[in-house]
C-alpha cells in the first residue's frame, strides 16, 4: 500500500489547513540498481521536466532539489529566494525543515542512549520536574515512545491556544511552563506503546526533557552532537551570522507572503533551519555512518522501534519503509515545506528544501527517488491559475453571508481575489476561468453568480461534499 502521512504542525477549519510536516508517498514495486547517473545530462533534465513546471504553473517560488548517489552530489535551484529578489536558490540557501527537526531529536536521543545517559524503556517521569505528574495508565511513557509516536498523546496540547492572529508565528510564545502546566495529571489518549499516533506534543516535550537530562539547551546539543561533527555550518535554529541573504523567504501556497517561525518548548518537533548541502551531509552520513558515538547513534536512530504495518515503521525520529528500504521524514511551516529520503542500502538520498508550504514538493522528492531506482513515478496533477482581467473581478467584490452570524469578505488586491471567512483568515481565490475559483490552502471551490452587468451576486461554497450559496449583500467594502 501506497502511503501519505500527514505530519503537520498546525490543527485548521474550513478555509485553513494544517500545517509543520507531511509524510512521503514512494512507490511500490521491488527496487532495482540505479537506474540513471545523477552526473549525467540525462539526469539534469530529467529533473529540470519535474520542477520546472511548479515554478512556471505558480505552485512554488523557489525550490532547491539535492541527489546523493553514491560518492556523486548533485544539486540545483529552480525559482527565486524571495518574489523581490533576483536569482535562484542553490545548496547553501537556508530554509525552514519544520518537522524534518524531529530526525535531528531522534538522533540526538539515540546520542545519548550510545553515551549511556538514557535508556530508551525509561519511563520519562523521572525526568520531569517533581510537581509534573502524569496521569497514571497501566503502562508508563517511555523515552522510546516520544521519539516513535507512540506515546498514546494528542497531536497538540490543549492549552496551545492557536487563533488567526497567532498564525504569523504560533510557537513563539508557548514555552516550558504552558508545557508543564498542560503535562501536570495528563494521561494521554490511549496506553502508550500500543499504537502509532503522530504527536508534535510528544517529539517537543522529548527535546525538553533531553535538555533537562543532558544539562545543556536544544541549540547547543545539536550543535555539540550533530551538526558539528557532521561539518553542518548552515543548520540550527538561527541563520548564522553573516548568512542573511541566503535565508529564503518564507510564502503560503498561494504565494502569498508568509511569516517565519519561531520556537521555545516545542523546538524539538519544528525549529530547525538548514540548507540542501547541510541535508546532504546528513545524508551521507546515513549511507555511511562515521566512526564512534555519532555513527552508532545514526544506526540507532533508523533501526525499527515500533512496526506500523507492511509498509511503515518507526525508527527514533525516522518513518521507515521496511519493503523498499528507504528512511524518510518531511516537514512543513507557515511558509516552507521540506522532504529527506534515504535508501541506506543504495547509498541513495533525495533532499527538497522550498520555500513555499506545498505538499508538492513530497510528490516531487519521491518522484526523484523512484527515477534514481528505476521505479513508476506520479505524472502531475494539480490545477493551474489562469488570471482574469482585473475589471471583471472587481465586480465581484462584496461581502457574502454563509449562514447565520457567518460572512466570506471578498476582496481584491494586486494579485487576485481573498476570500475570508468569519474567524479565519484571508485565503486566496484562484481562477478557474471568470466564475469559478479554487483554493490552495484547502480543497475547496467557490462559484460566484453574476447579475447582468457582471456583478456578483452570490457565491457557492463547495467543500466536503456540500455546496453553501451565500447571497451577497447590498452594501460592498472598497476593493483594496
């Protein structure tokens, strides 16, 4: 079975999505040798007819794609690192990996388990500060069950309190203390150990608790242990001094701007920054792990701990496909989307870094692992934006009520129609043709109906199966 793991960050509602990290999709069929050079032309433009269209069709701004094949890298960027500015990215433009951080704290937990520091049976409420008491269940959680998901803990923490407003940088202000309040008599979901369960809640509160065992902070044991030995200058959780100009710009899926994010407690399940050239690094040292305490922990770290199914396991940090034999993780924020896939036994890695949070980039990345393979790749499928005269979108602006104490505000601006519905943010409207619109951030459409002189009159939600007619109102906003 073909599958799609959705890893994000982020809970939404009816215009808005998730968000922080989404898993690969990788074919099926038993894999062959490599079928294609990665130095050759042949390869070159194999990958330019993959990419090339997402830039052209408006689906991404900018992406980097990075191939490990043995001893050859190879690397290119297609788009640009931010709408205002010139150029394409290349291996050293530095991007937001949101839940690919996950792999780092697996890592890090396998470290400190070679140290013997940790075991991986122990039960974390030894760790814990002493007025933190989870709620009893027959089985404790374990460090093992942090790391692989299968802690029995919810996706996100109640107390988290996500609202439109804090969407522009929503982990910034959740720290140790919120952490610890909501931990304080939390039973979990379910037993822990028994089933798999994505949990950002439960990577976040392993990095804090890594802190408090190890006796040093997040940034500082990944510098110390990973990145550094590994010779990954531009991974961490700042852009590094003098490094500026080669941060990409973080936009929605729209292409709209977005905001880059920040972390305290919940660092561990998203805050890393780092460039393709650094993730190839990683990479290589997957294939071919170095000697001592990093190497063995690498190993540790992609070894089964729990199996899923037949075609996913879990590793610390890593999913693993147990019949292809690959390792992978992705990850997306507000602005970026991220995608690593290892297949240790081939010495084969794909890496995409881009900065616009498209889910596309894990088709594109596990497209790129087949060809390497030999392997059925996914033709594209997506729906391109075709710009209607400004004049006749206009005459669409107003305001539209939903159903009682709900409204969709249309509006204009320099690129196209916003939809925002009560509570929510603005979304964008992409056109289909002069009526019919599409959204990027959710599946849905929306179909307006015009009077004679082609102004709108009302508009139909179709989402979720349904559609919602929403009568336009007399009065209209102004037009941004």
């Amino acid at each position: 079975m073909t599958r799609f793991l959705c890893c994000n960050l982020l809970l939404g509602s009816l215009f808005l999505l998730p968000v922080l990290g989404q898993g690969s999709q990788v074919a099926e069929s038993p894999a062959p040798p490599a079928a294609l050079e990665v130095g050759s032309a042949t390869w070159a433009t194999l990958v330019d007819g993959w990419a090339t269209p997402l830039v052209h069709d408006g689906l991404v701004m900018g992406l980097c794609v990075g191939v490990l094949q043995g001893d050859q890298v190879w690397t290119r960027g297609y788009g640009r690192l931010a709408a205002t500015r010139e150029g394409a990215p290349d291996q050293d433009t530095i991007y937001e990996i949101g839940s690919i951080s996950k792999v780092f704290t697996g890592v890090l937990l396998a470290d400190a388990v070679e140290r013997g520091e940790i075991r991986l049976d122990e039960p974390i409420q030894e760790t814990l500060p002493a007025e933190v008491v989870l709620g009893k269940r027959k089985a404790p959680v374990r460090w093992v069950n942090l790391a692989n998901h299968t802690s029995g803990w919810a996706r996100m923490p109640d107390n988290f309190g996500v609202d439109p407003d804090s969407l522009v940088d929503p982990y910034a202000a959740y720290g140790t203390k919120e952490l610890f309040d909501f931990l304080k008599g939390y039973r979990g979901l379910r037993e822990p150990g028994k089933r798999y369960a994505y949990s950002n809640l439960a990577v976040g509160t392993l990095g804090v608790l890594l802190e408090r065992r190890l006796g040093s902070d997040y940034a500082t044991l990944i510098a110390q242990r990973i990145t550094g030995p590994l010779g990954m200058v531009s991974t961490g959780l700042s852009i590094p001094e003098g490094a500026a100009s080669r941060e990409a710009a973080p936009y929605d899926v729209s292409l709209d701007p977005d905001s880059l994010w920040h972390f305290q407690a919940m660092v561990s399940a998203g805050g890393i920054r780092s460039s393709v050239r650094d993730m190839l690094r990683l990479a290589q040292a997957t294939v071919a792990a170095p000697e001592g305490v990093l190497g063995a922990a690498l190993e540790l770290s992609m070894r089964p701990t729990f199996e899923v199914d037949e075609t996913l396991s879990m590793g610390l940090g890593w999913h693993r496909n147990p019949q292809l034999g690959l390792v992978w993780h992705n990850g997306q924020t507000g602005g970026f989307h991220s995608y690593l896939c290892v297949c240790p036994s081939e010495d084969l890695a794909v890496v995409v870094l881009c900065n616009t949070a498209s889910g596309l980039v894990d088709q594109l990345g596990s497209n790129l692992m087949a060809e390497l393979r030999g392997q059925a790749t996914r033709p594209w499928d997506y729906e391109a934006e075709h710009p209607q005269p400004r004049e006749r979108l206009a005459g669409l602006v107003g305001t539209y009520d939903l159903a009682p104490g709900v409204k969709v505000e249309v509006t204009l601006d320099e690129r196209g129609l916003l939809g925002q519905l009560t509570g929510q943010p603005a979304v964008r409207l992409l056109a289909s043709d002069a009526d019919h619109f599409f959204l990027r951030v959710v599946d849905a459409r929306v179909t307006f109906e015009r009077d004679a002189d082609g102004r709108g009159m009302a508009l139909i939600l179709h989402q979720g199966g349904r559609d919602q007619r929403a009568p336009r109102r007399e009065s209209a906003p102004e037009s941004k």
